[in-house]
C-alpha cells in the first residue's frame, strides 16, 4: 500500500513538473546554464530530456506491471537530482533550483537540497517494498 501511494504521488509530481518544463524549455534551459553551468549544448539536450524522462516515470508509476522499474528509475533521477543540486550548492553557484520549470521557483539551496533527498529517500523505501511484493508474487509464495 506505501509503494502504491508513493509511486502515484511521485508520479503527479513528475507529470506537473514534466509538462511545466515542456511548455517554457527555454525557461528551464536558462536555469540549466545560469545555475548549473551546463554547457549550451548539453543544457539544450537536457531541457528536453529531462522532461521527458519525469513524464516517461510518470507513466511507469502509474502502470501497476511495472511500477517497481518505474520506482527504481525514479530514485535514480532523484539521486542525480540530489547529486547535481549539492554539487552546484557546495561549489556555492546560486540561482533557481528548476524544479517544476517556470510552475514554482525556488531557489537552489538547503531547503530544496533536502526536498529531493527526502523524495529519493522515499521513493527508496517505496522501491524496495515494490520489489519485495513482486519477488513474493513471482516466487508464487502470495
């Protein structure tokens, strides 16, 4: 019941955060280069990219079949999330985080370090209990 409720609120919160990002890219493109100083190039790519990988997981969480793939893909994201967002804090780069694009600013820093690092936490947890349950329901032991 936990990974279930966890994987569709994860999931909403992909699927807004996805389809804000898609409707401004170049808004979400400038947050990319300005505070995460990617590189033109590869802040183009991951403006598009990103999106579309939160509203893909999305669909994962949702799909009962394979929502323990969608949640073990889900903390990855969290996790590079978590990685690029403490990197670009500790190097002391300042700006907004991106988060939900243009939907919500924030401004990267300890509050929204610790947001996605309880989300991936979370979603850990989430994932591991998913993965219980179908190893249990394969392994016909349900």
């Amino acid at each position: 019941m936990f990974s279930t409720i966890t994987a569709l609120g994860v999931a909403t919160l992909f699927l807004v955060s996805g389809i804000a990002k898609v409707t401004n890219p170049s808004s979400f493109r400038s947050v990319l280069f300005s505070t995460y100083h990617m590189p033109r190039r590869l802040a183009f790519v991951a403006s598009f990219g990103v999106p579309l990988a939160e509203i893909v997981l999305a669909v994962l969480l949702l799909v009962p079949k394979v929502r323990p793939i969608g949640l073990i893909a889900a903390v990855c994201l969290f996790l590079v999330f978590t990685l690029t967002q403490a990197v670009a804090w500790s190097a002391g780069w300042s700006g907004e985080c991106g988060c939900f694009g243009s939907l919500k600013r924030q401004h990267l820093g300890g509050r929204t370090l610790l947001q996605v690092t309880l989300l991936a936490l979370v979603t850990s947890v989430a994932m591991a209990l998913s993965i219980n349950e179908a190893s249990t329901h394969v392994a016909g032991l349900r």
